[in-house]
C-alpha cells in the first residue's frame, strides 16, 4: 500500500465516528449486560465493590445454589488417582488443567467515576431478584451489611444510550414482561437517571420509551403498580421493571434501615461481617 493510501485509510478511519444512522461510535462498552448499579461512599469505590462481592455471593448462593456434584465427582477422582501409574495420574492432573474454568458470577466494571459502581452479573443471577432479597433482608432486619454502599438499582439489559438501541432494549424488556400477564393493565412510571451524559435530554428518553410501552397501560406518577427503572450512564442505557419501588425506598439500603431504627444510622452499621 503506497504512503498516500494509507494516509487516506487513516483519515477515513479517524472521520468514521458515526453510524449510518447517525449515532456515536464508541470503540468498546466497558459496561454491558444484566448488572447492579451502586452509589456508595465518595472515596470507598473499591471497598464497595468488595462489600458487592460478598452480598451478591451470600444470596446468590440462596437463590441459585451451585451444583456440588461435580466437585464430588473430582474429589472422588483424585482418590481413585492414588492407585494409578505416576504417568497416569501426571496426565490427569494436564487434563484437569485444561478444563475451563467457571465463570464468576460476578465481575465488577470500571466506570472511573465517584461514587458509582458496577456489577455485572452472569446467569442464572437475576440482578431483579437478587436486589429485592437484599432490601427485604434489610427491611425484615433493619442491620445493613454494608459500610459503603448506598443504593442498589438492578438493570435486566443495557444498550447504547441513543434512541434507535433503545428502542430495540424497551422490546427486549418490557415486551416479556407485559406478554406474561395478558389482558391486565398496569399503571406505571418511568424512573430515569442521567449521569455524565447530555447527547439526549430527559424529556426525549421519557418520551421516546413511554411510545415503547405497550398500549392500554397507564402513566401514574404517584403510586404506580410498575416501576421502569431507566439508567443513564456516558453512551449506556439499562433498564429494568420492577414493584413495590418506593415502599422499598428505592432500593436504598441505608435509608430502609434508618426507617426500621427509627433514625439510629450506627444500629445498622454496627452488624458488619456478621
């Protein structure tokens, strides 16, 4: 390829920031997927994480029990192993090397911000169900297992924060949801929350998922029966649908158990590690 061509391929590169339809191109999503957006503590991101780490792991480990079989089944072998040829027992040991390894549930996204985290979460982990089991568990208790982390939002999927992705996100959300309950309407409103973001104004994003919604369905914005929960985050939209948002104090684990002591905000923290 001659000098000019590739000055040319360059400057190409370099001009093809849009799609064809207009929106940004963004060289990697370091957020995706189902996940758990986290306020926490200005300064104490990374102690969050782990505090994130080890909630989600304890009712994770409820909800979703891993399969002990098949560790059973390697113990086992590993005592047969015993009786066998050293060179036998030498290649057993590479070919339990080269299994893949599983997955963690959880893996924590920078998002190279104050005060917000993220956690993405691997099936079966429903990031619904698993924020819900943690504010009841506060709600029930009033103790907060947690010095760091504030509030809690589940997202089911995320796309790219512009309005053709999102379009294509509110089907992949909200259709399964309003299908399984046929012929029953709902009252709704949307909770949206726009950090480090201004491409789209709010009014647009209300706008444009409300049209998404399914007809019959109804705006209520003092006691709706379903909350759209939207957030917003540089190019990254998530959304979830969710129940029973503002009885929860929105997924705020500091403010549920406030309400439970009656105020007594070192009640609460004083259970850590428990």
């Amino acid at each position: 390829m001659t000098e000019s061509k590739r000055q040319h391929s360059s400057t190409e590169k370099k001009k093809k920031k849009f799609r064809s339809d207009g929106t940004p191109i963004w060289a990697r999503r370091y957020i995706d997927g189902p996940g758990v957006w986290v306020s926490c503590v200005k300064g104490k991101e990374r102690q969050a994480v782990a505090e994130c780490y080890d909630l989600f792991d304890s009712v994770a480990s409820e909800l979703w029990p891993i399969d002990t079989q098949v560790e059973n089944v390697d113990s086992d072998s590993e005592d047969e192993d015993e009786d066998l040829p050293i060179e036998t027992q030498i290649a057993n040991e590479v070919n339990a090397l080269k299994k893949p390894k599983q997955e963690p549930r959880f893996v924590n996204c920078q998002t190279n911000t104050t005060c917000v985290v993220f956690i993405s979460c691997r099936p079966p982990v429903d990031p619904i169900q698993l924020v819900v089991k943690l504010v009841k568990d506060v709600q029930a208790t009033g103790v907060v297992r947690s010095r760091c982390i504030h509030r809690l939002v589940p997202v089911s999927a995320q796309c790219g924060a512009n309005l053709p992705e999102i379009q294509g996100l509110c089907r992949k959300v909200l259709d399964p949801f309003f299908s399984q309950h046929p012929g029953r309407k709902f009252s709704y409103k949307i909770e949206l929350r726009v950090r480090n973001h201004s491409v789209i104004s709010r009014p647009e994003f209300i706008q444009h998922i409300a049209q998404c919604v399914p007809e019959g369905h109804s705006v209520e914005l003092t006691n709706p029966e379903l909350f759209i929960l939207v957030e917003v985050f540089k190019s990254v939209c998530g959304m979830s649908i969710v129940q029973d948002y503002y009885d929860l104090q929105k997924f705020n684990m500091s403010e549920i158990a406030n309400s439970k002591n009656g105020g007594d905000i070192k009640t609460e923290r004083r259970a850590f590690g428990a």
